[in-house]
C-alpha cells in the first residue's frame, strides 16, 4: 500500500501520454519545471566539469580529507534529465551520504539510441578515476550508482567492465533498476501505476534500443549469460513499483553468481520516490537509509 503521505501528495496518478517525437521536448519541459520547484540540500562545493565530453557535476560535502566518491546516473526512461532535473536529488544524496557524488549528464534517446548513455557512463567513470585525486577525493574508492534507467546502467556498466577486463568500481548501488527489457516479471501485472504502465515502458525501449534485441544483456543485464565477478551491491527496490521485480530477480541473480549483495524492498514508496518532495517522511528516510548504506559500504574499505 502506497505511503498515506505520498498517496495525498501526488494525488490521482494520471496516464503517461503517448509518447512520440513532438510530444518528447514537452514532457522534458515539464520535467524541468518541476524539479525547479525542488530545493536541494546546502553543499560545500558543487563545481560542474567536462568529463572527456560528458558534463558533470561535483557535489562535495566539507572535508579537509579525501572523500570517497559515487558517480551516479539519473533515472528518466533513457529519455528524460539532466543534471538540473536531479540536481536537488544528487545533493540530498550526498548530504545524505557525506560523500562527494558527481552527477552525469548523459546522452538520451531518442536523438541518441543504445549504447549512448552507456558509452558515457563509462566514459565519467573513467574520468572519475583519473581525476579523483584533483577532486579531492580518494582514488581508491569510487562506486558507481545510478536510479531507474541510471540503475539499468549502472549494472550494464559492471558488465561491460568485466567485459572489457577493466576494473570493478568498489560496489554498486542500484535504486529500482530497470534490468529488463522486455517489462515481462510479475510486478508489472501485480502493480498498477498508470504513471509507468508496460505501454509506456515499451516505447520507452523502442526509442533507447532502436533495432538493438532487448536480449542484449548490456540493456537487459537480467539476460546476461553470468553476473560473476561484479561489484559488491546495494539493490533497494520500491514495494509499489512495476519495475520492484527488476530490481529483485536482478538481486537473486547476483547472490547465485556469488556476489556479495545487500537487497532491500522500502515498503510504502513507488517508482521514483527520490523525485518528490524530501519534506514527505517517508521520502526523507528513504533517502537517509539510502545515505547511510553508501556511507556504510565506503567505510568497510
């Protein structure tokens, strides 16, 4: 049952409209004028960088020490934010956390498809790395994290590390990731949420994969013929969300690969709770149970 708070909040959830090309920069607009409206957490230091082409931002909580850092993707269904749209999001989380975070503004669809976003996660991690020390943060421990669609990534980023014999980041966090592509577990018929029905879901995949097989486990990381090997990780899901199965079959899946994975269901709370309002209790200790995991798993290295 949806938290009593965020049901009176967000009201009567209405249908997603039919997404196409003219009704695209609409909804992007909307989203901006939204997040707009969200005040953020008060940081130290919040710098933006180019990330060999992709911008990024730095959030840095006051330290005279080295912070470790997460790089973390926004969510958006592959189509939607920026690093305005999340801005209050990411300094809720580093405030959360006590850890700097570097958002990314990644590539979207549908002007740039499949491995785009991919591509430039990778890409701002690799930045991350060989500039940590000049961000004053430590080299040693980077994670990478991501919600949403930037979960999807975040675990296709594991994979194509291991992949391409690249290091592991120290551990994952993925916010109710969309694993995948074919929007087929059972969550998606046990949970109604007109806001993320299956249509939308799917156009959201034709649009982001284009002609690319949705069993391309670098979009569906569910479908990967192994998870071995990758990074430790933190898997929250949402107990109202169609996409709470993503993230718990993806978990399962981890924990029979051997790796080591905390998996967590936050009762009460839907799809994108991260996105509303942080004055809502059930938001503000989601994100403070989120903070302290991060925290948590950076201070066991």
């Amino acid at each position: 049952m949806l938290d009593p708070d965020i049901a009176a909040a967000i009201g009567q959830p209405q249908d997603m409209p039919p997404l196409s090309p003219e009704i695209i920069p609409m909804m992007r607009a909307h989203m901006a004028m939204m997040a707009a409206a969200m005040p953020g957490a008060d940081i130290d230091h919040v710098e933006d960088f180019d990330a060999g082409g992709v911008p990024v931002r730095l959030y840095r909580p006051a330290s005279d020490a080295p912070l470790p850092l997460l790089v973390f993707l926004h969510g958006g269904g592959w189509m939607f934010g920026d690093l305005e749209t999340h801005d209050a999001m990411t300094r809720h989380l580093a405030a959360a956390s006590g850890c700097a975070v570097l958002g990314v503004g990644y590539r979207l669809a549908p002007e740039h498809k499949f491995p785009a976003g991919l591509d430039d996660a990778m890409t701002a991690l690799d930045w991350a790395r060989r500039s940590a020390a000049d961000l004053r943060c430590d080299p040693g421990r980077i994670a990478l994290g991501g919600e949403s669609a930037g979960g999807n990534l975040t675990a296709a980023a594991t994979l194509r590390l291991r992949a391409e014999g690249k290091p592991q980041p120290l551990f994952q966090l993925l916010i109710h990731p969309a694993t995948d592509m074919r929007f087929s577990l059972p969550s998606f018929t046990e949970i109604a949420a007109p806001g993320l029905s299956k249509t939308y879901l799917d156009a959201c995949r034709e649009y982001y994969l284009g002609d690319v097989p949705e069993s391309d486990p670098f979009a569906s990381p569910l479908l990967a013929e192994s998870h071995a090997g990758l990074a430790p990780a933190i898997v929250l899901t949402a107990s109202e969300d169609p996409l709470r199965d993503d993230g718990e079959y993806y978990a399962a899946a981890l924990v029979r690969a051997g790796v080591e994975t905390l998996a967590r269901r936050l009762q009460g709370l839907p799809h994108g709770f991260q996105f509303l309002p942080i004055t809502i209790p059930a938001v503000a200790a989601a994100n403070d149970l989120i903070g302290g995991l991060v925290r948590r798993y950076f201070a066991a290295t």
